[in-house]
C-alpha cells in the first residue's frame, strides 16, 4: 500500500469501518458516501495533499475508490511539480 493510500484509508477510517474495504471498491456503491462526506473529502484533499480541485475535477470517477482517489493525487501532485 502507498502512502497517499493509507493516508486515504486513515481518513476513511474517521467516518466509516474501513478494516474490510479494498482498494478498488466503489465506496459511493457501497453506501458510505453522502454528499456532506464528499465536501469533506475533496476539502481534506486539498489541504492534506496541497492540490487544487478545480471543477473539472469533480467527477465521481476521481473519488469512488481508494484507488481512484490516489490516482487523482498523483496527477495533481505532477502537474503542480511541472508548473
């Protein structure tokens, strides 16, 4: 597991159990996600991982999973690094 990854769950962990969750499951299918956790996350984001979500970013592939989430974090991380 990468950091940004355990980062994630560690998060994850403070709303919901997360001991049984992969990587790869869709936590808006699963029901763990409201729109009030969403705002949290995308906020807790930006500021753990010092990106900007702009609105082109919000699309739910970008966050139903651990793994999408990770993957959004390092695209932002490179485009900033490349700026």
């Amino acid at each position: 597991m990468d950091e940004n990854k355990g980062r994630i769950r560690t998060f994850f962990s403070g709303f919901f159990r997360t001991n049984q969750l992969k990587d790869s499951d869709d936590i808006f299918a699963l029901g763990f996600v409201n729109s009030l956790f969403a705002m949290q996350l995308v906020m807790w984001l930006e500021k753990e991982f010092a990106i900007a979500i702009n609105d082109e970013d919000l699309d739910i592939a970008n966050f139903n999973s651990i793994d999408a989430i990770s993957s959004l974090i390092n695209r932002k991380s490179l485009a900033t690094v490349q700026v």
